[in-house]
C-alpha cells in the first residue's frame, strides 16, 4: 500500500489480534507490530507513524522554509 509517497505494508501475524508493519522512507526501513482487531486500526496507526516521520525528515532539512 502506499501512503503519502510512503510504501508500507500491515500482515497478520500467527498470535491473534497482532499485525507487523514496515514502512520505508528513502533508504531507512521502520518495522513494528501492533495489538489491534482490526487490520483498518493497524493500517492508521502506521499511517501515523509516517506522518510523524516526514514530520521528522523536513524538519531535519536545512533550507525548507516553515
């Protein structure tokens, strides 16, 4: 799935109500689980994750103006 940009990925795992996630940005790969039911839940928690990181990276880049 792609969000803003950003490839990720939620998959259920083998314990019930646990899904992994991966996002990349750039050349960095995040990875995670989460405890939900529902697979919508994990994929908006990710979701917030990236926003929180392109957050992060522009305000971590010199010369971009706010």
């Amino acid at each position: 799935m792609i969000y803003k940009g950003v490839e990720y990925a939620v998959v259920a795992t083998s314990e019930p109500d646990v899904w992994e996630w991966r996002y990349r940005i750039g050349d960095k790969v995040k990875t995670g689980k989460t405890h939900t039911r529902l697979e919508a839940l994990a994929a908006r928690r990710v979701k917030s994750k990236i926003d929180a990181a392109l957050r992060a990276e522009r305000q971590m880049s010199p010369g971009q103006g706010n």
